[in-house]
C-alpha cells in the first residue's frame, strides 16, 4: 500500500490549491513562451526548481509527453501485464526498478518524485490528495511506469494544418471521460478506458486518423469517432478531467485512448496508485519523430 507499512517515511497527504497548478508561472518567473520550444530536461529542471507547476501541453513542442503510474512491487508485474494487453491506453515507455526514481530509458538524470508538476495519490481505490512532488511518499517498493501521451502528437498534427483547441488559449485542455469500452483485466487491474476528446472539423478528420495512427507510442488513432453516446458518454459537457471543448457545427468529437485510464483502473480496482495529475505530463528525452510506428518497451 501507498501510504501504510514504512510510515516513518510518509507525510500527509494534503490538497494543492487549484489556481496555482492552472497558471503555471511562479513569481512571473516562465510563460508558457519560454518553454514551449525548450528540451524536456530545461521543462523537467524548471518543475522540479518549482518555476513552473502548471499543466503541461504546449510545452517541449515535438517531445513525447508520459503518463505516470507507481504502484508497489508486489503489483507491478501484473501492472506491465495489464498494459501490454492494453496497449491503446496505456503504451509502455520505460519501467523503473523497484525503488529507483530515475525513468533512465527514456530521461537520463530525471526523477519521477520531482519532475511532475502535480499528481494525484489514490489509496485503496479512493482519490485521498493532490500533491506537488511525492519525495516523501516514495518508498523503497515503489515501481514507477511512464506511459504514452496524446499530448505528444500535437506538433505532428499542426504541421499537418490541423487546428487543435486546447492549444489556442493559455489553459485550454482536452476534455477526458470514462467510457464503457472494457479494458482487459490482469491480475487485480481492471476497469473501464478513460479517453480524451479533441473537436475535429469534418475535413479533417481522415488526415488526422491518418496523422496520429503512425503514432502508436501516443496512443495511436482513435478509438471512436462522432457519437459519444455509443461509447457511454451520455453528455460531453460533463468532463471528468480538463475542460470541455464544445464542437463547432463543423466540427466533429474524436476520441483517443488515454493514459488516465491507470486512475479509473485505480477506482475499479481499490488498490493504491500514485499517478500525474490530468494534464501534468512527464516529458521525456524521447522525440516524437523518432517514434513512428513503435511502442518503445
């Protein structure tokens, strides 16, 4: 468990207030600006330094942005199970060794206690907190796995002349919804797919099908087009994580697969998870272009 057994090393779990995590500068210090052409490792050093603590898309443009999941040794083999017989929402980028921080395939020198800007902590299937760095949850158990983003293939898609909504103003974000599509249980993991929404305009659609299939590290294409009531989502407008992106009336939702589907498994299952937060990406080393076509573990 997360938060019980080594207790001397654990701390209370406490909330962090919203508007600091949405508007990201600390003291004036960096825009968005600053870092949307940065490498990952100056956005990995400007969160972990706390000059940054805001959602990540937009920044590191071209680089692939990670899910995160940490669950103790003792799941951790049936975790990897579970996304390698899941691999639309949860594609596989590196797996730490119990108890090491340091994600080494995929960001040399980075630490996953540190280099999120906000994450979330579920004990016995059960959202208890949000926290800006998990130093003191960390245990010796702790297994960490960095998972494939969406988020990663928004330069692809720009470049493809592909206007995308939540890149158009300073907080916009995806919307993200619990769908009815089953995942594929594996030991005490099992629950729904969690999947994102982008407002698509209808000409677009094939070319981006055709754009982000070649993507399977982020998720690759999508898993549904148009209705959203044919895979459980009854209505849009009731966004679960990020913020609601109403489609136009020529425009069209498409949904992805995404990488919080870890945290719906997490309430599925009743087990304990440390997670990202929606939107509070890990950016890795790894270069969208250098990923086409392959899943990277």
């Amino acid at each position: 468990m997360i938060l019980a057994g080594k207790a001397s090393r654990m701390s209370k779990v406490t909330a962090v207030p919203r508007g600091t995590a949405e508007t990201g500068c600390v003291a004036g210090e960096l825009t968005r600006a600053d870092l949307k052409y940065a490498s990952a490792r100056e956005v990995r050093e400007a969160i972990r330094s706390g000059r940054w603590t805001g959602v990540t898309h937009g920044l590191a443009f071209g680089h692939v942005h990670a899910n995160l999941a940490i669950v103790p040794a003792a799941h951790a083999f049936d975790f990897m199970r579970f996304c390698f017989r899941n691999p639309k929402p949860c594609p596989l980028l590196d797996v730490t060794d119990a108890g090491d921080p340091e994600p080494g395939n995929v960001a040399p020198g980075g630490d996953v206690r540190t280099d999120l800007s906000l994450y979330r902590v579920y004990r016995q299937g059960r959202l208890v907190g949000t926290v800006p760095n998990i130093v003191n949850l960390w245990r010796d158990d702790h297994v960490a796995f960095l998972l494939g983003c969406s988020l990663s293939f928004d330069q692809a898609l720009i470049d493809a002349g592909v206007p995308l909504r939540h890149l158009q103003s300073e907080r916009g974000r995806i919307s993200v919804y619990t769908s009815n599509i089953p995942c594929r249980a594996a030991g005490v993991f099992h629950g729904p797919m969690v999947v994102s929404m982008r407002p698509i305009k209808k000409v677009h659609v094939v070319r981006v099908i055709e754009v982000t299939s070649r993507y399977p590290v982020a998720h690759g294409a999508p898993v549904h087009v148009g209705d959203p009531a044919a895979i459980g989502i009854a209505d849009l407008s009731r966004v679960e994580w990020g913020e609601y992106n109403q489609p136009a009336d020529d425009e069209v939702p498409v949904f992805w697969a995404c990488g919080v589907t870890p945290q719906a498994i997490a309430l599925a299952s009743g087990i304990d998870m440390i997670t990202h937060s929606s939107g509070h990406m890990f950016l890795t080393d790894l270069r969208l272009s250098q990923s086409q076509h392959t899943l990277i573990v």
